[in-house]
C-alpha cells in the first residue's frame, strides 16, 4: 500500500528523508546598504559646533572687508562695492551657518537647508580667495593690483580665515552627510522539489 503524498511548502523549515537527502533548504540573508537621510546624533553634534567655527572664521574675513572698505577702498571703482558687498554676505552666510536647519523636499530626495548654507559660504570664502589671487595678477582684477600682503596685516587675516572656514566647513559637510546603513534582508526558502513521492 502506497504511503501518502508528503508537500513541501516554501514557508516550511527544511527537512530531510530517511536515507538525509534534503528536501528544502532556506537561503542565506541578503546584505543590502541602504541610506539613512538623517546622520547620527553625534556627527550632527560635531558639523554643528565645525558650523559655529567657520562661521566665527567668515564674520572675520567680513570684517576685514569692512574696514577696508571705510578706510579708503570705497572710492576705487567697482573694488570698493564688492568689498561691501563681501562683508554684506558674510554676515549673512555666517547668521545662517548658526541656525538649526530644515530639509528641503526636491523631487523624491531632500537635502538639509544646512548643507546648502555650508556650500554656499565655501563659495563666498573661495571666491573671495581667487579675487584676492586675481588681484595679485600683472592684469588686476578690474584694473585693481595688489602687492604682497598689503595692506598688513588684514590682508593675512582674510586668507588665514578664509583658509580655514574653506577646510573646516568641508569636514563639517563630511560630518553631516547622511550614512549608509547594512541590511539583512531574510530570503524566501527554496524548495528542491515541490512533491516527493515515497515508494511503497
């Protein structure tokens, strides 16, 4: 007399006949990296406080600016507006680097106001870093040339500072990137067959 039919399903663990061939077995886990929009607490700590540093380091190249300009630079043609306008913007970019920033939605992505505000103060400090080497070019910038690092000593303080705001405000946008997280994602069990007849 023949021996009922045994079914193997897919959500059954696996199992083994008399003579220990396997009749299902499960696939191992499935590593996937998947992106955390939002970085850990403590990176968000340390590209705030890289935040507070650089923002510090631009109001000082600002201010440089700023004297300069009520100290004799406001009369040379075009220079003198875009030192005011330096200042103008560092002071604004620095206000803005100290705010707790919201994510803004593009499309199905979002990025952080505070990422935005960091990269466009990098812009301000190297922007104003090459018009300080075009300056310092035979052609000028508009017709304007600088010699050395005069006038002394602000011309110093607005590269260091500017210098360093550049480098600091990178690592800060490293910090607060956001990270990849490592997923297992449990596979189906695979069935070898789906019927097995035993003989009578």
């Amino acid at each position: 007399m023949a021996n009922p039919r045994t079914e193997v399903r897919p959500d059954q663990p696996p199992s083994t006949n008399g003579s220990g061939i396997g009749v299902a077995e499960t696939a191992p886990r499935t590593p996937r990296l998947d992106a955390d929009p939002s970085p850990s607490p403590e990176r968000m700590t340390t590209a705030r406080r890289l935040s507070v540093v650089a923002a510090f380091l631009i109001v000082t190249g600002g201010y440089i600016h700023l004297c300069l300009y009520r100290h004799g630079y406001r009369f040379i043609p075009k220079i003198g507006v875009s030192f005011l306008l330096q200042f103008t913007s560092s002071a604004v970019l620095a206000g803005a680097l100290l705010v707790k920033g919201r994510r803004l939605r593009l499309g199905r992505r979002s990025v952080a106001m505070s990422q935005l505000t960091r990269l466009s103060a990098i812009g301000l400090s190297v922007g104003t870093l090459a018009a300080l080497g075009v300056a310092h070019t035979p052609g000028g910038l508009f017709q304007f040339h600088e010699i050395g690092l005069r006038p002394a000593p602000q011309s110093l303080i607005a590269i260091v500072a500017e210098s360093f705001a550049t480098v600091v405000l990178v690592v800060a946008m490293i910090e607060a990137r956001p990270g990849v997280t490592r997923i297992e994602i449990p596979v189906a069990a695979c069935p070898r067959h789906d019927t097995i007849r035993n003989a009578a």
